[in-house]
C-alpha cells in the first residue's frame, strides 16, 4: 500500500535553513547602513560645524612679520625719577638671528618643547596634558604650542571655550603654512607679554634689565622665559627672589632637554641678576596702571616714545608702600584685615603715592581708587564743618545720651556715653550719638551738598544714618575732600599727570590749571582744624601723629570692624589709608585707631614733606568781631531767615 507523503509542519518550514538566512543578511547589511548613515551625518554636522566657527576668522596672509607698533612710555616723578618704562621703547622688531641661542632655547624649553617638530598642534603634548589633568582632577597643564598661543595673541580674545579652541588650532595650522618656524618664534617673542607694561622680549629686556635682548645674559634670558606663564607673578619688579627662583626652573628645564651643559647651568645660577633701578618699586604698579591708557590717549597718535611727567613722588611712595608692608604683615598688627588702600595728595590735588593693596604682584586691584567702602565715623568731619558753616561752635555743648528718631537709634562704638560735653570733644571722642543730633539740627541736605563740595563724588543717601557715614566712598574721594581742611579751605582736585611731550621735548598735552574755588570760610576752617588737630592729639587719633608735627585726623570704623578708615594731613601732604577685607567680613577689631593709624603714622615719618605748607601751619585767628555772637541772629540764619 502507498503511503502518502504528508506536507512539511508549518513550523519545519519557518524554520527551513533558506528562509532562516535571508533575514540575517539583510539584518546586518541594514545596520551596516544605519552605521554609515550616522557616519556620513556626523561627518557633515562636524564639517559644517567647523565652517560655521572659521567661516569669519581673519587670514592669517595679511600679517606682516614687523608691524607698526606705537611707541612706548617713559613715566617720571615729580623730581624727575624715572619710575617705571612701558612699551617697547625701543620698538625693535628682532628675528630669530638677531637673539642669543639660549634665549631661544629657554622659550622652547619652558612653552613647546617640540616646537620645530609639530605643524602647529602638538597632538602628543595635548593628550600628555589631559592625562596629567585627569590624575590630577584639575587642569595644571596645558597643551597650547606656541603657534597657537600666538594665533590667540593675533586674532582670539582669552575665552576658555571649546569654540574658541578650535578656531585657534586652525589658525596655528594655518599661521604654519604662511611662515616659517622662525618667523613664528619671531612673531611670538615680538607681542608675548612679560609684565610689568613691556609687550615683547625687546621691551621687557630694556624694562628689566636696561639692555637690548641681544645682549641678556643665559641666567636673564631664564628669568625672561620664566615671566610667560605669569607675568606678574614672577616680575622682578615685583619680588626677585620670585622671579629669580623661577629662572632657576627654566635653567633646570634646559639643563634636562639637553640646551645647556651642566656647567652652564650652575654658572647661570651662581651668577647675580641686577634688575634696572626703574623697576624696584613695584607698588608703583598701581599708579601707572591707572593712568597708562589716559596717558596713550592724551598724547594721540605717535609711533616715538613718549615721556609722561607725573605727580608722584618717588620718595613718598616708597614710604607708603613700606608702611602698608610694616603694619599689614604682622597678624598682630593687621587684626584679621588682608588688604589695606592709601592714597596721598598735596594741597592742590596732586597725587604723591598710592598704595591699591599689599602686594601688586598677587593683587594688582586698585583698591586706593575703586574699592567703595563705607567711611563710616571718618564722614562726621563733613557733618561738623557743614554745622558750623549753619552757627554751631566747637564750644557749643550737646548731650551725649541715647536717643532715637522714629525707628532709628544711634549707639556710640564703645556702648558707653558720657552726658553733656562740647562738640570739639564729641568729635575728638567719636560720639556717634552728638554726631546724629548735630546733623539733625544742620540738615541731612545741607551735610551732602558740603561734602560734594569739598570732593566727594559719590551718591550720597541723604537720610540720618549718612552721619554716621553709612554710604560708599573711595579712599582717593575720601582724601581729596579732606584736603580742603589742609590747604587753607580751597577745593583740590585730584589728578596724576601735569604734562607729557616726546623725547625730544615736544609739548603734547599738560594739565590745565583749574581756578582757585574757596570751598570753607576761614571761620569753619579754623574751627575745623581745631578739631581735627584735637582728635590727633588726645582723641581717637592720637596713635596717628608723627612726634613734632602739627597733625589734623580723623579715624572711621564700620559695623563689626569690616572697614577701618584714617584720613588727616601733616606737613602739607593729606593722606587717607583704608583697612578691610576684600569680602567685607569682620576683621578682628581692626578699628580706625588701629591698623590705619598705624599705616599713617609710619606714612607721614617716612614721606618728605610738602613743599610750599610748613608742617606746623596753625590756623588763623578769628578776629574778635566775628568771636561774639547774638544767638538770635544765628538761629535766623540756620533757617534762611534774616539780611
């Protein structure tokens, strides 16, 4: 009997080896296509990304190997002094030939090893730099050649962003194809900045050292390459031993690439760097920097140098940088305050030091021209002077006990209050509670309008806590208008440059001399020096006066001792010094009789005096006529009423 072949079972046939191996082939050659799709999309998102950033960079053909550059500055004293040398002043553009070897050699060895090896990125040095990132968890290296850092120089702003990187290494590739590597290592010595003002290794030979870079020896060729990964850090005319423990890293780093033997080394290091006498003070950083871009703008247009006649004096800023030093670097002494500002004029405005910190190489801040810091008790001057220009006298007695006004009740510094006393010892004493009653009596209104005309140019919030100099000033506001209280009652404006011509002699700008605008009556001026000179005598500035002089100061001292303020004259020179913290934290009882006195004290020994103000210049007498006083007619004229 036949048997009949039954059909295959469905699932034998899904399962059969052709219908099993169709799928699979056509599995992998669909992901091998999905692949090279995203492969091919990637690729053309990362092209059209990379025309997108470079689309608008500059071309790197236009550049020339020695551009015009404008000539540099010669800053001198009121005496004459050179104080400081910025630009190249020279305006030398040298090649590769033109330099020592080892200057060279000391750059390569500190900024790109690999220099003459790689076409503008070193690949290798930027994957050795993300490795030492990552071990470390933090970026200490970097991986930027020196093709690259001079296409930033060129054509980039310093922003740190990933956009910003790529647009530099095509500039360096590109930078690669237009020059050759000398040309480069040219361009790069020609615009690099090595502090202190100089731009270019000429300039900073010259600034340095008073020589051309073709003449450095190997040990100020090191300190040279040693300044370019902090300028300012490692200046000599900030901290030598700074810089010149530096330079003996780069000659180590030479020694171990093979650019210098081993005896050249130790010669190098053994050898004394003398750095040029113009860069030994380097508090001066603060003043010049100030005025460097009004100086370049008031001159115009010029590829000559320029000599800018300053109204430092060299003597009086060594002084104050000392006394800032003495006093802010002893914990004692300092009482928990990190910086410290002073500024000092003399009776017509002109600045003879500044002082913007402790230490211009780790803060070049101003702190003497833009920290805004409340005066505190050092406003009360302008309080008094406007309460006498109203008919209060220094005699004139006023009760120092608690008071309030609404929901406002001043308290003096201390807590204790001593009952009916005269102003002249309210103000010597600090009384905050007199203070508040006096400018109640005078007129918040009237106070304000005195101390912007006496100098201060900041808003004052014109309500009664401004008695207590509750608003913002800076030290350099805070010293002009006090320098009215010095000068005879004129009013002084401050300023930094008198004139500036070529070196040839060639006037191109000078300062035009304002008129004389009496700011005081001789009356509140006497009045105000008595008191004044009280205060530095017996009162809370008494730790302030130089011995043999006739001192008039003020201290200040904010809520929890965050500011402290000293600001007075001696010898014709008026000085205003602030002590703080940069964060306004509390300090640990640094009060304006502490710290500031100090720095003031110490100031005022040291500085020469003014000349054209005797020291002990005393106030005139007020004749007799003017001494008594019908008290009806004066309460008329504090309320605008009477001929």
């Amino acid at each position: 009997m036949s048997q009949t072949r039954k059909p295959p079972a469905p699932w034998r046939r899904r399962q059969s080896p052709q219908r099993r191996s169709a799928p699979r082939g056509g599995q992998r050659f669909g992901w091998f296509r999905f692949i090279l799709s995203i492969a091919v999309i990637g690729f053309l998102a990362a092209a059209a990304f990379l025309v997108a950033i470079t689309r608008d960079l500059p071309n790197v053909s236009d550049i020339e190997l020695a551009q015009p550059r404008l000539g540099g500055e010669v800053y001198l004293d009121r005496n004459g002094q050179v104080i400081s040398r910025r630009g190249a002043s020279r305006g030398a553009s040298l090649s590769v030939d033109e330099l020592p070897d080892y200057l060279v050699n000391a750059v390569l060895s500190v900024e790109d090893r690999r220099f003459y090896e790689h076409g503008g990125v070193d690949f290798r040095g930027v994957a050795r730099a993300m490795l030492a990132n990552i071990r470390a968890g933090r970026v200490v290296q970097g991986g930027s050649t020196i093709t690259q850092q001079l296409a930033k120089n060129l054509f980039l702003t310093s922003d740190r962003t990933f956009v910003r990187k790529i647009q530099e290494m095509v500039l360096a590739w590109q930078l690669e194809q237009r020059f050759s590597k000398d040309e480069i290592i040219a361009l790069y010595l020609d615009r690099v900045y090595f502090g202190a003002g100089a731009y270019g290794v000429e300039a900073a030979a010259q600034r340095y050292f008073g020589r051309s870079a073709r003449d450095v020896s190997l040990g100020e060729a090191a300190l040279l390459a040693g300044l370019l990964k902090a300028p300012s850090r490692y200046s000599p005319a900030n901290d030598m031993e700074r810089a010149a423990a530096r330079a003996t890293v780069v000659l180590d780093l030479m020694y171990e690439t093979g650019r210098i033997t081993e005896e050249e080394r130790i010669e190098a290091a053994q050898t004394p760097i003398r750095v040029a006498r113009a860069a030994s003070t380097p508090g001066a950083g603060y003043f010049i920097d100030t005025i460097e871009s009004l100086a370049r703008e008031l001159a115009g247009d010029r590829e000559a140098d320029i000599v800018v006649y300053t109204t430092l004096d060299i003597q009086a800023q060594r002084a104050a940088e000392a006394a800032v030093r003495s006093v802010m670097t002893d914990p004692e002494t300092a009482r928990g305050a990190d910086q410290a500002a002073l500024v000092a004029m003399s009776g017509n405005g002109a600045i003879r030091a500044m002082v913007g910190g402790i230490d211009y190489a780790t803060s070049p801040y101003n702190r003497a021209l833009n920290a805004r810091r409340q005066p505190g008790s050092a406003f009360k001057a302008f309080v008094y002077a406007a309460a006498f220009e109203s008919g209060l006298r220094p005699e004139d007695v006023r009760d120092d006990m608690p008071v309030s006004w609404g929901n406002w009740s001043p308290t003096n510094y201390n807590g204790q209050y001593s009952g009916p006393m005269t102003l002249e010892t309210a103000f010597s004493r600090s009384s905050n509670v007199v203070a508040a009653r006096v400018a109640e009596e005078t007129g918040h209104g009237f106070i304000a309008e005195l101390a912007h005309r006496l100098g201060i140019e900041s808003e004052i919030r014109v309500d009664r806590s401004m008695a207590l100099g509750s608003f913002e000033v800076t030290p350099v506001e805070l010293a002009t208008a006090y320098t009215a209280f010095a000068n005879g009652g004129q009013r002084a404006h401050s300023h930094m440059i008198d004139r500036i011509e070529t070196v040839d002699g060639e006037l191109l700008w000078q300062r035009d001399i304002p008129e004389i605008e009496t700011v005081l009556d001789q009356r509140t001026l006497s009045w105000m020096r008595r008191l004044l000179e009280t205060t530095a005598r017996s009162g809370t500035a008494r730790f302030a006066a130089p011995p043999g002089t006739v001192t008039g100061a003020k201290t200040g001292t904010t809520n929890d001792n965050r500011d402290a303020w000293i600001a007075g004259y001696t010898g014709g020179l008026t000085a205003a010094v602030w002590v703080g913290n940069d964060d306004s934290s509390p300090t640990d009882r640094a009060a304006g009789s502490g710290p500031p006195a100090a720095i003031f004290r110490a100031f005022m020994t040291a500085a020469p005096p003014e000349a054209g103000v005797p020291a002990n210049w005393t106030a005139p007498e007020i004749p007799e006529e003017e001494e008594e006083r019908d008290p009806i007619s004066s309460l008329l004229s504090r309320i605008g009423v009477g001929g």
